[in-house]
C-alpha cells in the first residue's frame, strides 16, 4: 500500500518497510486522547517544543496498519530516522490537521 498525499497520507519506513500513516479521525481522536489538543500539538511543533515521544505517538496512531509492530518499534524507527528525516511525513500530518480533507 502506497500513501496518497491528496488523502493527507504520508509514508514512515519501520523495520525497512513503508508504513502509510493516515490521519483517519478516528486515528486523531486516540493520538488526542494520549497527547491533548490537536491544536496545541500543532503549536508545540510550530515553536519547536515537540517532544521524540509525541512524534512516535503521533505516528502510531495514525499507522493504517499495524501488522505485528509496536509502539517501540515505531520509536526506535523515528530515533533511528532522526527528527529531520521524521519533519516531512510529520508535516504532512500536522498539515492535514489544520486543513482537513481540501
């Protein structure tokens, strides 16, 4: 499965496979559960206070699927990618969360 950036879709590599990560609302209402407001997420990211376990947990959440992987493996993916490789499908994320579906 591919990512569809016109679905605000975007792709994470875990354990050397790509992941489609999709912002579904019911994957953002558990990452808001775990993390608070969307909104506030988007301003700590925006003043560059996103903490790695808020990116990890981001992404969890909105993994489409999940075939056998957990929560550390995602994290270990994301430490191991770095923050800088991480920003682009994190921006495709916090994108979709501002604008929702165009």
């Amino acid at each position: 499965m591919m990512a569809n950036p016109h679905r605000g879709e975007a792709s994470l590599a875990v354990a050397g496979v790509a992941r489609v990560l999709r912002p579904s609302f019911a994957a953002l209402v558990a990452a808001e559960e775990e993390l608070g407001p969307l909104f506030a997420l988007v301003e700590r990211a925006a003043d560059g206070k996103l903490r790695l376990s808020e990116v990890a947990a981001l992404f969890w959440h909105c993994l489409a699927e999940r075939d056998g992987l957990n929560r550390e493996t995602v994290g270990d993916a994301v430490a191991e990618m770095g923050l800088a490789a991480a920003a682009a499908p994190l921006r495709a994320l916090l994108a979709q969360i501002l604008q929702g579906a165009g």
